[in-house]
C-alpha cells in the first residue's frame, strides 16, 4: 500500500488576506555634515540621520543612498562616478 498526498486548493477569504504593510520611512536627517561636488558639477549632500546612520542625496541623478557605516565613503565613491549635471529645481 502506498500513501497519497492529497492537496486541497481553496479560494482566497474575501476582504484583505493580510494587514497592510506600513511603508518604510527614512530616519530624519538631523544634522548636514557637508557636500561634495560630483564630476558633472552637482553636489552630494551628506547627512547624519537621528538614529546615527549616514545617508546623501545627489542633486545630479537624484541617488538617495543609507548606509549604516560611520564614514562617508559611500557618498566620495559616488561623487567620483556621477556624471550628470544639476537638475533643474521645478519652480
């Protein structure tokens, strides 16, 4: 004698099957620490957030970038590498 598997499909509960998933926000940028210029003329804003991380804006492609690492690395690595211009401000 052999054993079966046997799989049952039922339709989805109506309503919501889940609780909705509350959308991640950045930690507030608390403290400037400075800016370097990229190679196509924006800047690279750097930040220290309030709960001590680092992160920067571009103002040339518009990269966010986090990081949890205490230097600033990641944003001179960028700086290096970005090639666009500043954007324009919509006014």
């Amino acid at each position: 004698m052999t054993a079966a598997t046997i799989l049952t499909l039922a339709p989805a509960p109506a309503g919501p099957a889940t609780r909705p998933v509350p959308e991640y926000t950045a930690p507030y940028a608390s403290a400037p620490l400075g800016s370097l210029r990229t190679r196509g003329g924006a800047d690279v804003h750097i930040h220290r957030d309030s709960d001590g991380s680092l992160s920067s804006d571009c103002t040339g492609c518009g990269e966010y970038a986090w990081t949890l690492r205490l230097t600033t690395e990641f944003a001179q690595e960028h700086a290096a590498s970005c090639h666009r211009p500043p954007r324009l401000i919509a006014a």
